[in-house]
C-alpha cells in the first residue's frame, strides 16, 4: 500500500507546477459521463471516499477501463483540479472474479459497496474499514455471501460508532434472559421481556435470543471463520429485519441494493434463504 501525499512536479522551463497524489482505493461505483468519461466514486486507502473523473475511460482503446470497474481495487495516480480530480494513471491491483459468477455474491459485494459509500463522508481516511471492505469481498467469493454481507454491515456500524448494546438491556440494564427479546434502533440494543411491554414511540423488533447470539458471533469471528457459522432461515430472516431496522435508523436511508436482493427473493417461489 502506498502512502505518498501530493506529488508536485515542476517543468524547467514554463514554470508549471502539476499536483499529483498516489492512493490504492476500491472502486466503489461509476457512472457514464458524456460520451466517453466516467466518474468514479472511490474508497481510497489515505483519503477516504473520493469522487474523480476517468476521462476517456468509456474508449475501447482506453486502458483505463479495467482497473475502474466497480468492486476493483486499484492503485491510481491522481491529478488534483481546481474542481474535480482526475485519473491520470491506474493499475488493477485485486478484482475478485469469484463474485461474478453466482447472483447473490455480485448482489452482496454491491450491498456492502453501498454501505460504505452511504456511511461515509469524503476526504476521512478509514484504514480499517477499508481492510474489512477487501476482505469481506474475498469472502463473498468463497463462504455464504448472506452471512458475510451481514457481519460485514455489523461491523460497518461497529466502527461507524453505532454498535447495538447486546450484553444488557439497554433500558434496565439488567441481564437480557429468556427466549424471546426485542430490538429497538432508537434506544440502541436489545431490551428484555419486561422492558418490551412498556409503550415505545419507535419501531421495535421481536426476535428470539439465538439471533442476538449469532450477532455476537459474527462480531467477534474474523470473515475468514463465518464458514463454520451455521445459520437457519428463521435467525436469516431476524438478522434481516434487526440489520434493516439499525442500517435505516443510523444512516437514514433505506439501501436500494437490498430492496433489489428482496425483490428477487419474492419472484423466486421456492424461496432460498442464501440469497
């Protein structure tokens, strides 16, 4: 990984100065522009989210096209505008082909993609977020891309500062027991049978205590170990709901990629709970 700031070169004879600056990033989404260029919205290793322009990129001759797909990793050279940055060089680093050859790894690898670019502000370098985006790409490729998609989201809100309370009630405090829980977005956590009975203005989730379980689980394991995880439908479903709840209360907005995942889950009549 690289660490260079700006670059600046200085010509002999005119004098002009040209701010270049390194970084490797995930390419988190890009977008057609005019005829030919697109632009890109990155997740850069020592600058965070960026947005950059690849001009001339959408050229069948370009060798640009590659290393700017989305879910690639690539080390770029970058050129800094008075408006908006620009591709000079790029070089595809990590592609991670295993996610295009079944649906639900594409459709997850975009899920988690979209989280990162909608919870994060331009310019605030996040190393560790970055390192688990990879990762959790790689292992999407490999293990049950529903359960890695939903570790990855657990983290994504553990180190976005919003991590649920599972250890107590959030309201009482007191040990969660019994079989049956509830999860509110508002208070933050779990809270206990009694605590559930109480009248809540906010939108609250019954589930049973394996799901908070599987969720301690999923935090606490590396994404290389989730293989070993054994998920039934009915937890599947009460990490959906629970993540659904948490995602939309703290980030307000509802991601459009899982809306997609659940609209082809309801055409599909036998229902698979892997995707």
């Amino acid at each position: 990984m690289l660490s260079e700031r700006d670059i600046r070169v200085h010509s002999g004879s005119g004098g002009l100065i040209v701010n270049l600056y390194k970084t490797d990033a995930l390419v988190l989404r890009n977008l057609n522009r005019g005829e030919t260029d697109q632009l890109l919205v990155l997740f850069s290793l020592e600058y965070g989210k960026l947005k950059v322009m690849a001009h001339g990129s959408r050229k069948i001759t370009s060798r640009k096209r590659g290393a700017i797909q989305p879910l690639t990793l690539t080390r770029f050279l970058i050129h800094k505008g008075r408006y908006m940055d620009s591709v000079r060089q790029c070089e595809e680093l990590e592609s991670f082909p295993d996610l295009f050859l079944k649906m639900d790894r594409i459709c997850y690898a975009t899920y988690a993609a979209e989280l990162v670019e909608n919870s994060t502000v331009e310019g605030e370098a996040n190393h560790i977020l970055l390192a688990v985006l990879v990762e959790t790409l790689r292992q999407l490729g490999k293990g049950d891309p529903e359960i890695v998609a939903r570790a990855f989201a657990l983290k994504l809100v553990t180190l976005a500062g919003y991590k649920p309370v599972l250890n107590l009630c959030v309201k009482c405090r007191r040990n969660l027991d019994g079989k049956m829980l509830t999860f509110s977005p508002l208070a933050g956590g779990f809270m206990c049978a009694e605590c559930s009975r109480e009248k809540s203005e906010d939108q609250t989730f019954s589930c049973h205590r394996g799901t908070l379980e599987t969720i301690k689980l999923m935090l606490a394991w590396e994404l290389s170990k989730l293989g070993q995880l054994k998920v039934d439908a009915e937890t599947r479903t009460e990490l959906y709901y629970v993540l659904k709840l948490h995602l939309e209360y703290h980030l307000g907005y509802r991601c459009a990629t899982e809306m997609f995942i659940e609209k082809l889950k309801n055409r599909n009549s036998s229902y698979n709970p892997k995707l």
